[in-house]
C-alpha cells in the first residue's frame, strides 16, 4: 500500500511516516518505486494495535444480559482479530453517563499503555 495510506491507517501524519522513510526509521518495510512512490510491505494486513471489547448493563438484574452481550460481540471481534482485553461495567447508570464514559476510556486507556496486570 502506499506510504499515505499506510500513514492515515495507522494515526501517523504522512510528512512523518516519510521523513521516517528518509531516516530509514520505519517501523515496517517500504521501498520506492521508479515514479517516486514510496510503498509499504504489509504481509496479510496490519496487525499492530489491540483490540478492546467493552460492554455495560445500567443494572445487576442485567447480569445475564451482560454476559450474552459479552459473548457476542466477544464472538464478533475474534473473528476479526485477537481480542486483548474485555471490560465489563455493572451499575453504571448509578454514576451518571459522563461517568461511566469516563471509567470506560480511562480503561481503555490503560489497556493500551499496558498497565494492566
């Protein structure tokens, strides 16, 4: 793929992923080609990252709904990638939505910086 749209895939702006061309820093093989175009080596797709899957219920009485919703949507993303962690939320409700939005994106958070036990 070419060196943009590996850059955009990955959260990188292109001026850096091409000055980490230039500085021979790239995290993944390119090469140039003849008219100038500088393409990317991803063998069977990019599989940098982690995938998070996050699911809550506003009550205990949903308990079993949580887990079938954790089952299901566990289901789903393993058929796309490993799943790296799940986050479970009960009771959410009783700290208001910012709150539990919050809870959610720090964990999130934290599962991406790995400091996760």
């Amino acid at each position: 793929m070419k060196l943009a749209e590996w850059a955009c895939r990955n959260g990188v702006h292109p001026q850096t992923a091409y000055r980490w061309f230039r500085e021979g820093t790239m995290p993944v093989p390119a090469r140039p080609l003849p008219p100038g175009t500088i393409m990317v080596d991803v063998a069977g797709g990019d599989t940098q990252g982690q995938v998070v899957v996050y699911a809550r219920v506003s009550s205990v009485d949903q308990r079993a709904d949580l887990d079938r919703q954790v089952a299901r949507v566990t289901a789903w993303a393993t058929g796309v990638r490993d799943v790296t962690e799940i986050l479970t939320s009960l009771c959410s409700r009783l700290y208001g939505r910012r709150a539990a939005a919050n809870r959610a994106s720090r964990a999130v958070a934290a599962a991406t910086a790995g400091d996760l036990p």
